[in-house]
C-alpha cells in the first residue's frame, strides 16, 4: 500500500489504494485509438473506456464512436479491449471495414476457455452483467448459454450433465467463486468445471479495495457512471467502510461529505486516468 499522508489543520490523512486506475489492457486500447486516428478517420465500436473525460479527449484528436457497425461512416473500425465476437467480426469484415483490434489478452483468454469448454462437452455459463459488451462478445458464437449473476438465475437454469463455467473478467472473484459453489449445491449430480477468467488488475484492485476500506472513515471511488468495475469497486468498499461515494472527478466531491479529521481513501477504476484521480486529491486537499 502507497501511504500519502498530509496533515491539515483538520488532521485528515488521504491513503490511496495499492492497486488503482486504469488497467494495461485500458491503456493500450487508447495508445492504438490515438495511433491509428493519426494516420486515417476511425471510428471505434462501442466505448472504449468508460469515462467521459477520455472519450472527450479522443474526440477532440478526431476518434469517432459508434454503437452498431451499420452507422459507421470510416472504412477503420476499431474493437475495443472488451472484445466482439466471431460473429461481429466477420460482420464488419463483409462490411467492407478494416478492423483494428484493441481486445486485451486477458479477455482473448476468456474467450479461449469458453471455446475449450463447449468443445469438451460442458454448457457454458457466463457469470457477467447481461448486456454488457464483453458478456455479448463471449456468448454471440454460442449455440446456447446462459448468462448468471445471482442465486435466483442459477436456481432457475435448467439442469445439464456437465456446466462449463467463466467468468466477465471484471466480476469480483468473491463473488464469482461464490456462485460457482451455488451451482454446484443446486446441481449436485452435475460434474461442474469452472475457469477462473477474471483479470490479475481486477484481482488487484479489488484487493487493495478491501484493504483501504478497513482503514478509512470515507472513501472516494473514481470513475465513470457506466464503468462495471468502478460500481463492483464501490459495492467492495461498501462492505468495510460506512461512508462510500462513487465521483466522476473532482467536481462531483461536496465539501459536507469530508470528515473534520480521520482517514480520506482513493481508489479508481481501470478505466480512470491518473490526471483524474490526482485532480480528485487535489481537490480534496482544496476543500480541506
Ligand atoms: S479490466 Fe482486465 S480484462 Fe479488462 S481491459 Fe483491463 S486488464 Fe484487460
């Protein structure tokens, strides 16, 4: 754990948490965004990172942003590092669109495992947010799945020989582990294979999460509104700290939230830049 500690009049001491912020996978998807739009027009398939500020600055250098292949207007189209399917590709491909691929290696490794999975025999099942992009990519090539994230969607899947179980690589692992013994409990005749394809930086995080709630009376969450791992972050915090507050950057804090004296925690998401997360300390410092 990185200890900052600044003493105010009011005696308020800011940790930050070990691990925090954008992750490899974030990075190098806007290092590629911001190569290619030098050299050609780009349009990028969904976000490419949550958070408004970086899809602002994007913009600004001439990254063009859409949902659905059928509204893209360059002949470069980029995948974000949540990844798309086999399917979504070969779309884009007929298309006549030039992919640039920006999918992290960690969510190319989820993809493999399903893969393995289904071709040894197991029904895949995805522990994931429904919806969500990287959820969509993992299941599109599949001829059936299903896609749980409680005890009551596990209840009620129908029952199978063999469950092939992943994960959405930013799900908690706590979380994740928790459910995978719910299935088994549910189905305890079922032979149940699980692979644990959450991501090292989402391990990370989330641990250092954990720690630094333990020992704050308040903690800052930074990130985007739509940002899953920065919303699993704060859910973490919430459970060892009473006073948790999920901010989009330094002007989101209030000034009532902040204690007279005891301890300030900082944690971000993986999609958070670190200009962001120094502004909201900054901004902490200020109103203190
Ligand atoms: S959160 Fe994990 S899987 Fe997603 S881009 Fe970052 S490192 Fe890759």
């Amino acid at each position: 754990m990185t200890t900052y500690t600044l003493q105010y009049k009011v005696k308020l001491t800011i940790l930050r948490g070990e691990y925090m912020g954008m992750c490899f996978g974030v990075r190098d998807a806007i290092s590629l965004a911001k190569e290619v739009v030098k050299s050609r027009p780009l349009t990028v398939l969904g976000e490419l990172v949550h958070n408004a500020n970086v899809l602002e600055e994007l913009r600004d250098r001439g990254v063009r942003f859409e949902d659905q292949p059928d509204a893209v207007e360059t002949e470069t189209v980029m995948i974000t590092a949540h990844g798309a399917s086999n399917r979504a590709r070969t779309r884009a491909h007929r298309g006549g669109l030039t992919l640039k691929d920006a999918t992290c290696p960690l969510v190319h490794y989820a993809h493999k495992q399903v893969r393995n999975l289904v071709a040894a025999g197991y029904h895949p099942v995805i522990i994931g947010r429904h919806g969500h992009v990287e959820v969509r990519g993992l299941t599109e090539d599949l001829l059936e799945s299903n896609v749980v994230l409680s005890k009551e969607e596990i209840d009620a899947l129908d029952s199978r020989p063999r469950f092939g179980v992943v994960a959405q690589t930013t799900q908690p692992v706590v979380r994740v582990r928790s459910l995978v013994e719910h299935l088994r409990a549910r189905f305890p005749e079922a032979e149940v294979c699980f692979v644990d394809t959450v991501c090292q930086p989402t391990k990370q995080r989330q641990d250092a999460a954990e720690t630094l709630a333990k020992q704050s009376d308040i903690i800052l969450v930074v990130g985007g509104a739509n940002s899953n791992n920065t919303h699993e972050l704060a859910r973490t915090c919430r459970r060892f700290c009473g006073r948790v507050y999920h901010v989009q950057g330094p002007d989101d804090i209030r000034s009532e939230w902040l204690p007279k004296a005891g301890t300030l925690g900082i944690t971000a998401g993986t999609s958070t830049p670190d200009h962001l997360i120094n502004a909201v300390e900054t901004r902490v410092r200020e109103l203190a």
